[in-house]
C-alpha cells in the first residue's frame, strides 16, 4: 500500500529529525561565525555595487573580478585567489593548479589514496593521448589509505624519502568509503610534510568541504587548494566557475595555465556575473549549515534502516557528502529516481545509469538542480560498482531533503526492497 509505505517513511523521518534536533541547532548556531568571516571580507574590501560589472574583453584592470579575488582570499585564509568563471569545474581548476606547478620531472604524491575519478585520467592513470600529467613527464605516486580509511601517517616518512614536488590532499571521501580529512588533520600533515621537505606544495582538493568548519586549509598551511563555485562557495546560485587559492606565486601559476604565460591573472572578463558570485558567497554559510542538517538526516535515517553509514550522523564532519552502503544496483536506481522526483528541476525525468566524461564507472545520478551540476542544491549519485554506495550531498534547506528522504524510503519498501517499521 503506497499510502502505508508514506505513512511509514513520514513517521521515521519525523522520529531521526527530532533525535537530532539538538544537534541541527548547534548546527545553525554555527551559522554567524562563518557568516561574520564573510562579511567581514566583504568591510574590508569596501564592496559596492560598482564591483558587480565588468569589463569585456580581455577583462585587463576589471575592479569587481579584482575585489571578488580579495575576497575569497580573505573567506579563505590565503594569500590571493583567483575566482573565475572560465573554470568550468572543480576538476578543471585542479588540473590547472597541478599542470601550473608541476614540470617535467617533478613528482606529485598523493597521501589519500586514489584520487576522485575525475582526476585519474589528468593523471594519466586512465585514458591516453589526452595530454595527462604522465605525457608531461609528471611522476605520480600514492600512499594507500589505512584499513579505516585514514591517512597512513607511519609510513609517510618513507613516502616523503624521494624528493616531491607536491603533495595531493583530497579533502572530500569522494567516492571512497572513508571520513573526509579534518583541517585540523591537515594542519598536523603539512607541518610534517613541509619539516620534511620545506619547498613542497602541500594541495588540497578542497571541493565540497568550504565552510563546513571554522578554518580552510590555506590557513592552517596548505599551500594551495581549488575547488568548484557550483558545490559550496557557490550558494547554490554561482551560474558556474571555480576558484584556486593560497600562496600568491603558486596561484598566478595556475591562472598561467587558466589563460596563458604572461597574462596569469590579469586576463578574463566576469560577463557581468560578480553579484552573483558574492551574492552566493554571502548566502553560502546558511546552504552549507543546512546541507549538513540534511546529511545528518540521511545517515541517521538509513543507519536506523540497518544500512552502513559513512559518516555517522554523531560524526565530526569535513565536507557535505553522506555515504550510505546500500547494497543493490535495483535500490540505488530506487533512491535515486525518488531524489529526481522531489527535484525542482526535471522531476519527470527518469535517471539512468550511464557514462559520463571523466568516469570510470557508469554513474546513476539525481538532480535536479536550477544550475546544471550544482550539487549542493540537493543531489545524489553513485557508481554501478560494488559494493553499490550511494552518494548524497547538498540541500539547500532541511525540509527538502526531509520530503526527497520520506519519498525514496517510502518507494523502497514499496519495491519490496527494504521493510519499513509499523508506526504506533
């Protein structure tokens, strides 16, 4: 009875949510100081609404993109930034950042085991002929993740013996089944990696951890870090864009990639788009509170269901993705034609799985979102591997998230795909 399945699913949801009341106010108590460090960005560069035009072009002396930098910056605790829209994804921001600072020769070293999919073929660790860092003479190793997914600290002193160039750092689970690396934790691993070797580059791949805790890597001594508009830093209403941050010379590297030698950062016209960049910067620490309110949600719902979770929802977070183990290709495609249908945008789409650029695995894949790929808005994906985990991130407020959950939850145990509890 699908009427008895809502019921059911309403009730449960109704039950995590008042369980973790306390904890989604504390929560949004967080809000301010996230809130206080934008705003005071914002004082300090005396923003106006003459910075939200630009200049065409090629965008040479453009006073808002040169504000928005300085911004971000201060957001972020580093040196300078560079926020561009001609990033057309976190993926494409790394990339810069890497091929910027690495030369032939040099070796880059990644301590969080295998980097995010995407990431692979940039590599060269799939795919060819496509001018990947191996073509480039670009040597790459990792440091396997310990058996609880942790960093594998003892033997990073071993790993450091060659001389390397820079040091990888994924923030974010990613696709793995592991926690999402702390700042704390990132603090304590540049400290021995640059003991170790004070010229290399600590790199965070910082997508979808921005203003989840009261620091970014660059303050605490990574060297540089980049990420994606459309996850975090975006609000949800970035129309697209990435950013790189951190030590000035290392950032102008990576722009020198972005456009060209000699141009750098000095070049790229904001199409008449800065507002919407600050606007979503401004709206950004609220999205991320109530993301995570929505993942804790998620992981206390599912791990009530009997299902792994990863994290818990009593867990200390880094970043916005919830990962729930949910065992059958048949119940992800469930969850995730019931996400697509509690979507704003598309919800009579039916997702499939399917290939996607840059993945190794066919992806199915829920969202919904007023801006293509904005996860943060309310999204959730997995690849068709085992042991079939589902990947959920963003929420632009709770009580979406609530209505998507009750709905996949009530379409499970109407497949007969997981047994609901009666309600009292």
């Amino acid at each position: 009875d699908p009427e008895e399945a809502q019921r059911r699913a309403q009730a449960l949801v109704a039950a995590a949510a008042q369980r973790l009341a306390p904890q989604a106010a504390a929560r949004t108590a967080a809000v301010a100081s996230r809130l206080e460090r934008v705003l005071e960005a914002f004082r300090a560069e005396r923003v106006g609404t003459q910075h939200f035009a630009s200049l065409t072009g090629y965008g040479h002396g453009d006073q808002g993109r040169e504000v928005l930098d300085r911004v971000f910056a201060r957001v972020l605790g580093a040196e300078k930034a560079a926020v561009r829209l001609q990033f057309v994804s976190g993926t494409h921001a790394i990339a810069a950042a890497l091929f910027g600072v690495l030369r032939p020769g040099d070796r880059m070293l990644s301590i969080t085991g295998r980097p995010y999919d995407t990431l692979e073929e940039v590599i060269g660790l799939r795919g060819s002929g496509q001018g990947s860092l191996a073509e480039f003479g670009i040597h790459y190793d990792e440091l396997e993740l310990t058996a609880d997914g942790c960093v594998d600290e003892p033997a990073l002193a071993d790993a450091l013996s060659p001389a390397t160039r820079m040091v990888l750092i994924q923030r974010s689970c990613g696709y793995s089944w592991r926690p999402s690396v702390t700042v704390e934790q990132i603090a304590g691993l540049c400290e021995r990696i640059h003991a170790r070797q004070p010229d290399c580059v600590c790199f965070v791949d910082n997508c979808y951890g921005e203003l989840v805790e009261e620091q970014e890597p660059p303050a605490v001594g990574a060297d540089l870090v980049a990420g994606s508009l459309i996850k975090n830093l975006g609000g949800t209403i970035a129309p697209s864009g990435g950013y790189v941050a951190g030590r000035a010379e290392l950032v102008e590297q990576a722009c020198c990639r972005l456009t060209a030698p000699g141009i750098g950062s000095e070049g790229g016209t904001g199409f008449d788009l800065h507002r919407l960049l600050l606007q979503g910067l401004f709206l950004a620490p609220q999205m991320v509170s109530e993301a995570l309110i929505g993942a804790d949600l998620v992981a206390e719902t599912f791990a009530g269901l009997g299902f792994a979770v990863q994290p818990k929802a009593s867990d200390r977070r880094s970043d916005l993705i919830q990962a729930v183990q949910i065992g059958s290709a048949d119940a992800l495609k469930v969850v995730c034609r019931a996400f697509q249908a509690c979507s704003p945008i598309g919800s009579y789409l039916d997702p499939v799985p399917a290939s996607m650029p840059g993945y190794a695995s066919d992806l199915v894949m829920a969202g919904g979102t007023f801006i293509d790929g904005s996860t943060s808005e309310f999204s959730a994906d997995a690849p068709l591997r085992e042991p079939f985990n589902l990947y959920v991130q963003g929420g632009t407020h709770r009580a979406h998230v609530e209505l998507a959950l009750v709905r996949a939850l009530a379409a499970l145990h109407t497949a007969q795909l997981v047994d609901l509890p009666h309600t009292g």
